[in-house]
C-alpha cells in the first residue's frame, strides 16, 4: 500500500479540491498520512495568489522531497499553471498536474507509478513531468466530496474559474473562464453530507457571482450593472429544502451582485448565515478604476445599507489592498475613512504583491514596501477596534451556536464554535457539544490567543 501525503496552501477552493483528492486515493487504496511523516508520494496544492503564496509552494514541495527523496512529490494548483516553467525546472518535482486534471490525480498517479519502473528498474516517464493546461476547458471539471477534514461545516465548490481580470490579479490565468456546476450535482453532494452529520455547507468558488453565466451563455455585466442573481438565487432555495442541513454560508460575494431583488430573495433562505463578505479592495474610486473593478465606492456603500436594511446587524466583511500602484497618501486616507465610514465586522488586509503578467505588475508607480507596511499597520488597528465593537454589540443578545472544538481557556475547559454571523464563542462545559446547535444568551469576551484559525487574542464571547 503506497503511503501518500497531502498538504494544502491557499484558498477554501483548493482545500475541497484537496479533500476531493485524498478521498479518491483512499478509494484506490493508497494510504493517506500527515505531511511531515515520511511517505512514498507527496501531493502539494498550490497557491499563486500572491509571491508570499508561491515561495510557500516551492518550500512545501522542498521539505516533501527532503523528507524523503526517493518519493514522488506532485506539484498541482495554481502555481503550476502560472509559473509552469520554474516548476519544470524544479529537481525537486516529478509530476505536475494542472488545475483541470485535479479530478483525475489517482488515476494519473496509477499511470505514473505503473510506467515509472519497467521490468529492468528504468525510468519509463523521461522524468515523467506533464503539465496539464486548463485553456481548452468548457465546463465545469467535477468533483464529489461524501465526507471532509472538519466535523461541523463543509465548503462546497459550486463554480470555477473568473472572467473579471482586475488589473493586479493572477487567478484568471490560473483558473480560466467561469465554469458552474450543475445544480443536481450539488444538491447530491449536499444531501450525502448532511447524513454524515454535517449541519452547515458554505457555498464557495473562485467567483460565486458568476454562477450560472455560462449556463445562459452571458458574457459579464457592463460596468456598474448588476450580476445576474437567479440561478445562485434557485440553488439557495432548494438548499434551504434540505432536511438536517442547518445552515447556508456564502463565500466571498462581487458588491454588483447585491441589488434589491437578490437581498430580497436571500432574506427568504430562513438557513441563511447572516455574514456576507464582500470584496472591496478600495475605499478610492481613483485606486478602483486602475485596479478594474466595475463599481464606485457609492455604489458600494449603497449595497452594504441595503443588507442592513433586509437584515438585523449582519456581519459584513471585507478584502483591502494597500499600496496598490499608484496610490497616493491621499487616496489612502480615503481608503481609510471610506473603511470606517462602512464599519465592517471584519477586514482582510494586505499589502499589494506584484503578479508578472498581470496590467499592474507593468505599472511604473510602485509603491515603496515600507509604505505597504505602514499603511497595512493602519488598517489592521482599525479592523481590530471594528471587530470588537461589532461583537460588543452582541452581548447580551440570544443566538444559536453550532460549536466545533473542544479547547481550554484560562485553564477552563470549553466548547467553541461561531454564531451564525460568524462571532466565534465559548462555552464552560465538559461536554461535547462538537457538531451541536446550541442557543442562549452572549455575554462578555474572553482572551483566547491560541485559535487555530489565527484570528487574534480577546475575540471570544461567552454563551450563558
């Protein structure tokens, strides 16, 4: 039995399609073991959507081969498909497999293993490196999870690919065009998690957004007109029929898609998380024309007072570059005092990284490190002071929780899990509630700087 090791870098995306693949091995027999045990293949999912992303996958596919060089290290992903030539020339890689053939890794791994020694021990591969392209690909390449590495919540992918092309942005050539995946196929998938016990789904793709465009044969809306909501819309409702599911979460949402008739339509889903992140990546019109992204921070701030409107206290978050080419002092403090202006429960910040062959990696008007760094330090005390209050808010107010680990605070043992806005709580108990709604009243926070999810220390709240 070979022994095979998986390791994931990036995005909820890549960690479905990683999960989907150890699945499948261990349906052919190989043997799945932690990444840092020594073992006869070692499958790396790789990231590119920054340069911190791709020397992260050049070193995971170094410590694989270091670990033990006689195994078969597999680069996949992202990285492969926009820096093909750096992997090829890579010692350390023997196979690599592009985003379109993640589906088939066991049966290319088969093939590759079968080929790789002839009757007199020789090499049969000429080193056995494909890379495997994703140009040519129409539709949708399917996947089917029936279980995951968490006990509580599943992602599921229910598109790929994007067809935005913002200007500093590699994924579009590392995942192609949108393509959606058939509705019965998610259903399907759905329903055989629920009766593993799974209670909640978040719904996740490179571009949610874009759900269903090519199946209308549309091509993106024009700037500053809205996405088309009703196939995402139909989806939702027939989730929202599923017995024993118990939550829906949205992944990252495009702000054109929030119009009237969509907020009306998920205020509708009763299984619906009231947490909806939307990307921003500015507070300045200037930084967003440059950046091609096809809405106005008006624009913006209307879709966010129109979920307030539809909802009580929804947690709105967000994606922020800084440094972006080109950005002045005064077109970031516009980015600031738009961020504060919206007062998101949360925000991911981070400091622009030129992707070569991207519009803005061509751009003269870099912005100086140190100046990434500073502004960076700005934003993240702001989002900190934001996060507080938005779940200072809460306390006092009755929720339900779907707890998910056991841990100890304060030398207290506890349970932990998220409300359905996703405020991450506590409760004092030896019992295990992992996997369990659980309603009551939020009281004050504790400090827990240890969460597995890095967020940072005193961002607990207790449930009474």
């Amino acid at each position: 039995m070979k022994r095979v090791a998986l390791h994931n870098l990036g995005c909820k995306v890549n960690s479905y399609e990683l999960d989907a693949i150890g699945q499948k091995l261990r349906e052919k027999g190989f043997l799945v073991v932690p990444f840092d045990e020594k073992a006869d293949i070692y499958i790396v999912n790789t990231c590119s959507v920054t340069n911190i992303a791709d020397r992260k996958s050049r070193q995971m596919l170094h410590q694989a081969k270091k670990r033990n060089p006689e195994a078969v290290v597999v680069a996949a992903g992202c990285y492969v498909q926009t820096a093909a030539k750096q992997v090829l020339a890579d010692a350390a890689v023997d196979l690599v497999v592009g985003n379109n053939r993640k589906k088939d890794m066991a049966e290319i791994l088969e093939e590759y293993l079968s080929k790789r020694s002839g009757e007199d021990g020789t090499d049969k591969t000429l080193g056995g490196r494909t890379v495997i392209d994703i140009g040519g690909e129409a539709v949708y390449e399917e996947m089917q999870l029936t279980d995951t590495t968490g006990h509580t919540r599943a992602c599921i992918k229910i598109q790929d690919g994007c067809n935005q092309f913002c200007s500093y942005c590699i994924i579009p050539y590392a995942r192609g065009r949108v393509r959606s995946r058939r509705k019965e196929d998610i259903i399907r998938e759905v329903q055989g998690l629920v009766r593993k016990g799974f209670k909640e789904i978040v719904l996740t793709g490179i571009h949610i957004s874009s759900y269903g465009l090519d199946f209308d044969g549309r091509n993106n809306p024009a700037p500053g007109e809205p996405f088309p909501c009703g196939r995402l819309l139909e989806l939702l409702r027939e989730l929202d029929c599923l017995e024993g599911l118990v939550r829906i979460r949205l992944g990252s949402l495009e702000p054109r898609i929030i119009t009237p008739e969509f907020a009306a339509g998920l205020r509708e889903i009763e299984k619906l998380c009231h947490h909806f992140h939307l990307s921003l990546q500015s507070g300045c019109d200037e930084t967003l024309v440059r950046m091609n992204r096809h809405y106005t921070t008006g624009e913006y701030l209307e879709k966010t007072e129109l979920l307030r409107e539809m909802f009580d206290r929804p947690a709105i978050t967000t994606d922020v570059i800084v440094g972006f080419p080109g950005e002045t002092e005064e077109e970031f403090e516009r980015t600031r005092r738009f961020l504060e202006r919206v007062n998101f429960y949360e925000m991911h910040v981070f400091q622009y990284s030129k992707r070569e062959g991207t519009v803005a990696a061509g751009r003269k008007d870099q912005v100086p490190e140190a100046v990434k760094k500073r502004r960076s330090e700005i934003l993240l005390e702001l989002a900190g002071r934001q996060s507080g209050e938005f779940r200072r808010s809460y306390i006092g107010k009755n929720v339900e929780v779907l707890f998910e680990e056991r841990k100890e605070i304060d030398g207290v043992v506890c349970q932990v899990g998220y409300t359905g806005e996703y405020i991450r709580t506590a409760k004092k108990t030896e019992e295990d509630l992992s996997g369990r709604i659980c309603a009551g009243r939020l009281a004050g926070g504790a400090e827990d700087s240890g969460s597995s999810d890095n967020r940072p220390p005193n961002n607990l709240l207790w449930l009474e």
